[in-house]
C-alpha cells in the first residue's frame, strides 16, 4: 500500500533513523553519477544505461519490483560487520529526501523481495499502514526497504546525498589493485559530471573487527569482484 511519504519520514526520525542508504556496483553508481540520481532497475535498462546484472533481477520483475528504487535505514555493511551483497559502493543520503515534493509512491516492504513467496499476498509483501511501519519497522532491518515505485524518473542526488563511500576490498586480481581501480573509476566519473557537488563526501571506508577483507578474498570468485569493483 501507498503510504504518506512524510509521516513514514517521521516516523524513522522518531526511530533515530537520520539517513537513507542505497549500495550498488562501481559500474551501476558510475551510471548513476553520470545520470544525476538513483534510477530503477528497469529505467536503467531502459535507458541503456550500462548496470550489473544482480541475481535478483528475474525475481524483481517476477514481483514487480523491476521499476522501484530500494532504500535501506541503516548501513548494512557497518551493522553486520560484512559487506553489502548489493555492492561495495553506497549512496548515504539524509532522510529529509522523502519530503520532496514529486517524489514517486512510497511503499514499505515487510521483508526483502528475495523472501518472498509467489502465492505470499501484498499485505504480507508489504506494510499497510503508517501505524504498522510504526510498530514494526527497525532501524536494524536489512530486510524491510523502503520502496520508491513504478518509476522511470531518477531520484536525485542534489541536494540530499552526503557521502559516497566505497569498501577498500584489500584484494588485488594479478597487478589490478581493486581499490585503485574502482576509486580511480568513481573520481573520473564524478570530475566528467557536474552532479555531484563539492560539498559530498568521498571516502574509502575504514573498518575494524569486520569481515569484509576475509569475505572478499576467500567468499568471492575474480570474476565476481570484477562484477563489483569494475567500472
Ligand atoms: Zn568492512
């Protein structure tokens, strides 16, 4: 169900929530920064634009949810102390974006799409009502997303996006540094665009007592991280 935007801004206010997070690929943020916002996945590839595939993406269009743009409350990567599987490049942008005006119908998903069953009904997809996202929506989710739906429209970085950060993987494929490649790639693509503006910080994560340097080597083939931290 189509919930009010701002009352949902308030109530994760009220929940301590004070930004909004999207992670994705080097290759997938860099068509981003080229286009001046966030975009579904359907609108990307409508517009051929040049994005990851993700295993998810027959199961997004099963659910019809090929043309939403997913936000989550939290950083997943520091609150589990692992990477995001969505990508090593996130988008942390204050929560006041959703009181824009124009923005597309915002939904709020009960668990992550992935979970879902083909017989599950809406209601169990999704919360119904303000009251229930109040009651049952934490900031220490990571499978309760917030939805931007059935849009081809971006949504844009200025002037809501504070920080780019990217993960420092700590692995090198034969002489290819991953964090040289990808920061080198994100620094091009941010210096050719105007979009990103001065005042957003671009930072390598720095992580203590986490497992994404492990992961990356030992839980990730080359070619998946090539996946992940190509341009
Ligand atoms: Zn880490």
């Amino acid at each position: 169900m189509e919930l009010d935007p701002i009352e949902i801004m308030e109530i994760l206010k009220e929940k301590g929530i004070t930004h909004l997070y999207h992670a994705n690929t080097v290759q997938t943020a860099s068509s981003f920064i080229k286009a001046g916002g966030l975009f579904s996945r359907g609108a990307m590839e409508d517009a051929e634009y040049l994005q990851t595939p993700q295993s998810s993406d027959e199961l997004d269009k099963q659910f019809n949810v090929w043309y939403d743009i997913f936000l989550d409350s939290s950083d997943l990567h520091s609150l589990f102390n692992r990477q995001n599987h969505y990508g090593p490049v996130l988008f942390k942008f204050d929560v006041e974006i959703l009181s824009q005006e124009g923005l597309p119908p915002l939904w709020v998903t009960t668990t992550n799409p992935i979970y879902w069953d083909e017989n599950s009904k809406e209601e169990e997809r999704y919360f119904q009502s303000t009251q229930e996202v109040n009651e049952g929506y934490t900031d220490t989710s990571y499978r309760q997303m917030i939805t931007l739906r059935n849009t081809s429209s971006p949504l844009l970085f200025e002037p809501y996006l504070e920080e780019i950060i990217l993960d420092n993987p700590g692995v090198r494929i034969g002489d290819v540094i991953l964090k040289k490649k990808a920061s080198e790639a994100l620094a091009e693509v941010i210096a050719e665009n105007d979009y990103i503006l001065k005042n957003v910080k671009k930072r390598m994560r720095k992580c203590s007592n986490c497992w994404c340097k492990e992961n990356y080597l030992r839980q990730r083939t080359a070619s998946e991280l090539k996946l992940a931290f190509y341009p």
